[in-house]
C-alpha cells in the first residue's frame, strides 16, 4: 500500500463524534446524491493529492471542512462549482484530471446557481484565483485542514462550526499523516485560528489572513509576500 493509500485509509477510519461528518466516509440521505457520494469524494481527494505529491512547493492549511466546499467535493478549500467548471477563473483540470459529478442533491442548494452548478464556496475561489495570478503551477501548492473533517451543528449538516480544541487534538494523527506526505514542504496557515491550531501541534508557522469576512485583500497580499519572497 502507497502512502497515499495509508493516508487515506486512515482518514476514512477515524472514529468522530456528533456533529461531525467525514466527506470521504459519511453520506446523509437527502443530502448526498446518493451511497456512492463517499467514494466519489474519496476518488476526487486521491486524485488531487496524488497530482500533488513530490511537486507541491506550498501547503495552505485553513480550519476545517465547510459545508460549501470540501464536504461535497472532497477536496479543501475547492468547491463543486469548480470541479464542474461553473467558475471560469479556474478550470477544473487544474484540480486533477479525470471525470468529475457533484455529491450533493441539488433540491437542497440555497439559489438557482447552486442547484444548476453545485454548491459554491466564496474562500475556494480566491484561494484559487490568488495562487494562479500569482504564477504559482496548479500542482505546485497543496490545501488542507487543522481540522480535517466537517464540524456543523447537531441534526444541521449544511452549517459549519469551530471545531473545539479537543476535536482537534483527537484528530492530531491526521494532521501528521497529511503532513508527512509532503516532508519539508513550506507551511502557511490560512487565518489565525489554524496558526494557533498548529502551534499547538507543534508546527510552528507563518500566517496569512483567512479571506474570508473581508479578508481577501490582506490574504492575497500575505500570500503575494510569501510566494514572491
């Protein structure tokens, strides 16, 4: 078995508690296209990592999953609409290569363009965009999360939630796992809290502001230093 294989073998094993679902294991009726959607998820995570490893020069690590991005496509800080080719800033096969379908049922996006072109996450387009404009090659940076799964609130699954700290640090073993496929790599937190997550594992970083909530200007200039320096 790879260690791609290993790692996420481990990912979709790790036991979690109410409150949160694992993309790549978990499928909610009504919410999820359908019992392959894990898989699906699954396929799409193996293929944009494997594209990535032993060529990424750049790790993005945010918070946790949200509802909008990877709890339905399966990758972080990516969204349905990109790997369907609703956004035209990014083409979908900058993301991996290959056949991609949505997981989620579109009777349960909140707008017209969510049901016709899969749920849309806001930070995934300029975390995208930013990277891109900056000259940095589709497989030469990597997204993950402090947290890797989606924390959302009791019998909610499309809100999110802060993970608590003992979430996290249950989930500790993920993080390493995910790291040690990209050994020496540069780290950058994406927002303060993943910063502190990190810290906390022990993985001390520089941060950038998360985009998010009138963030995007100071993410892309943090990230502008960074990539240029």
């Amino acid at each position: 078995m790879s260690a791609l294989d290993r790692f996420l073998d481990t990912l979709r094993h790790r036991p979690v508690g109410p409150g949160v679902f694992r993309p790549w294991t978990d499928c909610t009726p009504g919410v999820d296209a359908g019992p392959d959607a894990p898989d699906v998820r699954l396929a799409n995570l193996r293929a944009y990592l494997a594209a990535r490893i032993g060529r990424a020069k750049l790790v993005l690590v945010a918070e946790a999953v949200g509802y909008q991005g990877a709890r339905f496509s399966g990758i972080p800080m990516t969204c349905e609409r990109t790997l369907l080719g609703a956004k035209p800033q990014v083409s979908p096969d900058l993301v991996f290569a290959g056949p991609k379908r949505r997981t989620s049922v579109a009777s349960v996006a909140r707008n017209a363009a969510e049901r016709s072109g899969g749920f849309c996450e806001p930070t995934a387009t300029i975390v995208w965009t930013t990277l891109l404009g900056l000259g940095v090659p589709a497989d030469g940076f990597v997204l993950w999360n402090s947290f890797a799964f989606h924390p959302h609130r009791p019998g909610e699954p499309l809100t999110n939630r802060t993970p608590t700290d003992r979430e996290v640090e249950e989930q500790a073993e993920v993080l390493d796992a995910f790291l040690a496929l990209f050994p020496r790599v540069p780290v950058v937190a994406v927002g303060e809290t993943a910063r502190r997550r990190l810290a906390a594992h022990g993985t001390d970083v520089p941060a950038v502001r998360h985009p998010a909530n009138g963030g995007a200007t100071a993410f892309r200039e943090g990230v502008g230093r960074i990539v240029k320096g």
